[in-house]
C-alpha cells in the first residue's frame, strides 16, 4: 500500500551543521529554515555536560585523596605515634627529601634556610653542596614557605601539611587522567572508568600512601596534566587563544613536572621520541609537534638555571635530541613529499641523521662541560641490555635492585583481575590496526586523493590526540616491561587508554564496521547525530490551513482529502472527515479510493458526485501529491489512479497495453484554470503554497 506523506516539515535551528538527508526525506523538509535558536539547547546540553563530567571529576579526584590518606592512617596509625616514628617512616630517600622541609622550618627565616640549602655542609661530612644544584627539592621549599605565610600553624602540624599536600596532588593526578580520557573519548563516562581503573589498581598504579616524599608523587601528577593539555593541543580548529592558552598550560605542567623529579630528562626524552616518530609517519600537525619541542627544550633550560647550571641536565640527550630535530628539519624541508619508496629513503636519512646529530652535539656539550653525572646510567642500560657484563659498582647496584629488573608477570594477573589489561590489549590491538594503515596512508602519499572507506575510518578514530596517546602508551609500555620502577608511568596511562577505547564511539564504528555490522541505527553515533540536531516544528502552510478552517467552516463541515493530512485536520479541528489512515476497514479503503479520483483524469462531474456521495462541503487538494515528485514513475498516487481506472501515466515510459488515453485531463491541475465547467460544482475559498481548499456547490 502506498501512502502519502503530509506536508509537514522540520527545520534546523540555525548554527546546526545539518548533514544530507535521504533522498525520501527531501520532499518532507523542503520547507526547512533556521530560525535563529539553535544554540541554546545544544549550549546548554554541553554545560551540562561538562557540569555534571566536571562535578564527577572533582569528586573522584577527592574521594582519591581521602582513600590514600585513609590507608596511610590505617597502615600506620600515624595520628597516634611519635613524631620520632612519623619521621622514620619516611623510609631511604623519602627521609632526605623531608629533611628539607622540616630544616627550613626550623630555620629562623626564609632566607636563612635557603642560605643552608645553598651552602649545605650536613649532607655530605667535609664537603659544602648547593642541594638546591644536586637535587629536586623546591617542592620542599615551596611547602615551607607556604605553611609559614599561611594562618594555620594552630590547626595542622607540618608534618600533616606535607603528607596532605601529596594526598591533594593525588587528586589532580586523576581529575588529569579523567579528563584526558573524557578528551579521546568524548564522553565523561570514559574518564569515570579511568579513574575507578586507577583506584582498583592501586597497587600498580601509585605507592604514594608509602612513599609520600618520593619525587615521582610530586611530578607524576603534572605529567598527567601534560598529557591531556598535548591531548587537547591536538584538536583540530582550535581558536588561537584557546591554543595559547593550552600551550601555557603545557609549559606550566613540563615546568613543574621537570622540576620536581630528577629523571624528568629521560621521561620527556621518551616523549620527544613519541613526537618524533609520529611527526615522521604524519600522524600530528608539524606547527604543534615544533612548539613542545621549544616547550621542553624552554622548560628544562629553565629548571637548569633554577638548580644553578645543573650538569646532568647540559647534558642530557634530551636537550641534544630536540635541537639535533629541529636542525636537521631546516636541511630537509620536503622531507614528506614524494611516494612511498621516495618517502621511506628521505624518513630513513632524516632518522640517521637526527641519531647522528644527537650523538655529535651531546658528545661535544659533555667534552667542552666535562660532564660524566650520568655516566652510571649508561653503565646500567649497558649491562641491563646484555651489552657486555659489568664490574662497575653503580651499574651493578642497580642491577640487582628489583625496582629495576623486569616487571614481574604477576603484575600482569593483578591488572587482569579488574579487567584492565584484557580490554588494554584490545584497545591497543585496534588502534594499532588503525595506526598501521593510517601511516601507510601517509607515506604512500594516498592522503592526497580520496581514501579507501577503512582509510577514512581509520583516520577517524585515530585523531592526533589519540595517535600521540597510542605512541606514549607504546613506549612507556616498553619502559616500564623493562624497569619495574617505571611501571607508575605506564600502569595510570594504561587506565586512560583502555577506559577511552571501550568509551568511544569511533572506536566502537571502526570495530563493527570492520565487521560489516556497522550502521548509524546498529551504532550510537546515528544516535548522537540525531541528538545533536536540533529541530523545531516549521509548517507554516499547514497551520495556515487549520486555522482557516477553524475560523470559515462550520464545525458539522465534511472535509475530504489525503489520508495523512486529514487526520491533522481531524486533531486540530475537529471537522467531519470522509477517510482516514486507519486502512484496515475494507468499506474505508474503497471510499479512500474514490475520494483520491480528485487527483486522477476525471471529469469534473464525476468528482463532485463521488464527493458528494460522501456528503462532502469542502476537498483539500495538495500540490505534494498533484505533481508529485518522490517517487518514481509507476508509484506516484497519481499513476496507481491511473492505472486502476485503465489509463495511461503521464510522461515518458512504457505503458501497459491495455491501458488507453483518458478523455479529460487530471482533475488537480485543470481545476485550477477556474474554467466554468469546473467552478460550477467547485469554488477555490483558501489557497497557499501547498493546498487549495474548494467547496462544493449544493445540489448541483
């Protein structure tokens, strides 16, 4: 059964992006126009949104805090015991470090305590040390002079302050992963799954309730804040002030992070390769990749003059490595043009010569400075990678400390029993299917024409926010299978990665449309577009009409036309109708029938006495079924009349054999010619766009 669609339409709020409809929707949304509204409801769904994502945030990030502090008191009661005890609990170089801070409050005055730090003769028996040069205590400094200048000296002991404040830190550390998560994803459900990963695997994923001055509890936090401020970095569109800003809070977080952890070098020398690898394979935009380059380069420079010209930090690969690129980017400037051979021969000597100019100008900064501050760890990472067997003591040491042998497999069960290492595997599975073809893509130079459907979806779901996080996964992943020690920086990471590959919708359409079970009715992204285009009712031909008949007909008046439009006519009037949409009454179907011989090749006479053997006063023609475009010939109202009253269809095309040439012409378009063989039975009394209200003359 065919039936014809009111002419009732929807249109956009304006500022919606509308997406191509289907071809049968067309003729149903022709009348769609802005209005001017459309923000506010969407406006007003994403502050809610980020209300409601944010609110869970700080909360989690809270509830976080509360749980360590609370397992800190219950492992050591540490309300109860001495200060003695308190102290000695800060075991081996967790001790040190607190040492500071408890030495400038007890100092007589700022200035003094700094004077002792810089001229410290405690430390080291016979020797006077700047350990504000050999270590990275300005946590300690900060701390201190904060509690002095702060009225609350009365209410919390320093010690609490201290311990407070890293419990604090806790919760920026996952508000940082939550919201990193919420950025990949796009939902804040995925940063709620982040962060319930990361307390459930407490275990792999921080000791700070043990290790309280350890120097990875004051920076892992800001490294995660880095992460998501590179994440959110790598938007595409961003304004410039937003980009500006997100470049601040990236310096600020790599400021800081560099700060507080002696091996901040080597863990954003891991970072500088992520971006080097990706920037090679095409994976993240140039301009962005330069500025962290200059960010690292600028911040570790500055934590150099702040620990007075410390020597491990010339000296260190990373400050090599990030000029050695930017160098020899100015040589090879078309280094990705060409096709495929072409690009794997230029990225091949780019490589080298990166490997080669790190090399040359790390070996020359330690010649001209003498520096051998980080000989030992060269001496480690020798023998730990089967280089050759060592005597040297350092290496050795840590040799055989099991914070830096391999990471031991039960961690591996651990991470299973709460699910996050399966779903890790799967996510990281996909995204390096997606990475794969995506780099592929890129250097056969595919990029500049049009993309296979896989390579299109592959370059969906594997933005450059989420590229980035897939390479820093990857590596730090093989840092800390290497270093058991390193584990905290892969094991919170893992959280973010796994919660945002389970949350995403675009990781979800890549895995089923790989499938072939993808389709936005199967998927929640049909479902989110549709959510987010916003619509407001816009007929305003109809409401024309039913106003009109409301106001000029009397309310016993017996209205025909279409099934569809009656029913309206019905609801918004409460007029007599002669059919209606409810098909399934035999006698209801024929009447729909003859009350549809209005659009067929009858003469005018014929009609008026079908109409008004149905008592009919007033008929609603509709231009939507008289010139009838949406379907196809053979299927418009108009040819099913035809063809049932023995007539041929109008236009080209075959016609059945049988089927002969009506003596009149179509009863919808000749009575508009106001011809007196038709305005004796039928007087035009409304007109619009879209209909024509005649009545019927009495008893003709």
């Amino acid at each position: 059964m065919k039936v014809i669609d009111i002419m009732t339409t929807i249109r956009h709020r304006k500022g919606i992006k509308v997406t191509e409809v289907a071809e049968d929707h067309l003729a149903q949304e022709k009348n769609v126009k802005p209005d001017g509204k459309v923000g506010s409801g969407e406006k007003l769904w994403k502050r809610l949104s980020l209300t409601v994502g944010g609110t869970v945030a700080i909360s989690l990030g809270l509830l976080t805090s509360v749980y360590v502090a609370t397992l800190h008191e219950n492992d050591l009661w540490f309300s109860n015991i001495k200060e003695v005890e308190r102290e000695i609990s800060f075991r081996t170089e967790c001790g040190l470090y607190y040492s500071y801070y408890k030495e400038m409050l007890q100092a007589t005055s700022i200035q003094q305590g700094l004077h002792g730090l810089i001229y410290d003769n405690k430390t080291e028996s016979l020797r006077t040390i700047n350990v504000l040069e050999r270590m990275n205590v300005y946590q300690e400094v900060f701390l201190s002079i904060l509690y002095r200048i702060l009225p609350i000296q009365k209410y919390l002991e320093p010690v609490y302050f201290y311990i407070y404040t890293l419990f604090g830190l806790q919760a920026l550390y996952v508000i940082a992963l939550y919201v990193t998560s919420w950025l990949l994803s796009g939902t804040w459900l995925s940063g709620l799954l982040a962060a319930f990963w990361y307390i459930t695997n407490r275990i792999d994923t921080t000791r700070v309730e043990f290790t309280i001055p350890l120097r990875e509890n004051w920076a892992l936090p800001f490294f995660a804040v880095q992460i998501a401020a590179i994440t959110y970095l790598f938007r595409s569109h961003l304004r410039p002030l937003h980009e500006k800003l997100t470049l601040l809070a990236v310096f600020i977080s790599t400021f800081l992070f560099s700060l507080t952890w002696q091996f901040n070098q080597f863990m954003m020398l891991m970072q500088a390769l992520v971006l080097f690898i990706l920037d090679c394979l095409d994976m993240l935009p140039t301009a962005k990749v330069t500025w962290l380059y200059i960010i690292q380069l600028t911040g570790i420079l500055l934590v150099c003059v702040l620990q007075f010209f410390n020597s491990m930090i010339l000296g260190s690969l990373l400050i090599s490595f990030n000029v050695s690129v930017l160098l020899a980017r100015t040589v090879q400037k078309n280094m990705k043009m060409g096709c495929l051979l072409n690009r794997l021969g230029k990225l091949f000597f780019h490589v080298l010569m990166v490997l080669c100019l790190t090399l040359l100008v790390n070996n020359f900064i330690k010649k001209i400075l003498n520096l051998e501050s980080d000989e030992h760890i060269f001496k480690f990472l020798k023998a730990k990678f089967g280089f050759g067997a060592t005597r040297d003591f350092d290496a050795n040491l840590y040799l055989c400390e099991e914070a830096f042998g391999l990471l031991p497999f039960n961690t591996f069960a651990r991470l299973s029993d709460t699910l996050l290492f399966y779903a890790y595997l799967f996510v990281l599975l996909l995204m390096a299917i997606a990475a794969a073809v995506v780099a592929f893509q890129n250097l056969s130079g595919s990029a500049n024409v049009q993309s296979t459907d896989k390579m299109e979806i592959c370059t969906i779901v594997l933005k450059p926010g989420a590229a980035y996080n897939l390479m820093h996964t990857v590596l730090f992943g093989c840092l800390a299978l290497s270093t058991m020690r390193m584990k905290y920086l892969w094991t919170s990471h893992m959280c973010v990665f796994a919660s945002f590959g389970l949350c995403s919708t675009e990781v979800w359409g890549f895995v089923l449309k790989s499938v072939r079970l993808y389709t936005p009715q199967r998927f929640c992204p049909g479902m989110m577009d549709e959510l987010s285009e916003l619509r407001e009712f816009y007929d305003p031909d109809t409401v024309e009409l039913m106003n009109w008949i409301k106001s000029n007909t009397p309310k016993k008046a017996v209205i025909a036309g279409s099934m569809q439009l009656l029913a309206g006519v019905k609801l918004c009037t409460g007029r007599i109708l002669t059919n209606h949409p409810h098909y399934e009454d035999k006698s209801l179907r024929e009447r729909t029938k003859q009350v549809y011989q209005v659009y067929a090749k009858r003469s005018p006479e014929d009609v008026y006495s079908i109409l008004r053997s149905f008592g009919t006063n007033y008929v609603i023609l509709e231009d939507s079924i008289c010139y009838e475009r949406r379907h196809s010939r053979g299927c418009r109202l108009r040819d099913l009349l035809d063809i049932a009253n023995g007539h041929v269809m109008d236009g080209l095309g075959e016609n059945e054999p049988d089927l002969k040439a009506s003596l009149y012409p179509r009863f919808c378009e000749e009575i508009k010619k106001n011809l007196s063989s038709y305005s004796m039975y039928f007087t035009r009394v409304f007109q619009n766009k879209t209909f024509h209200v005649y009545k019927l003359a009495k008893h003709k």
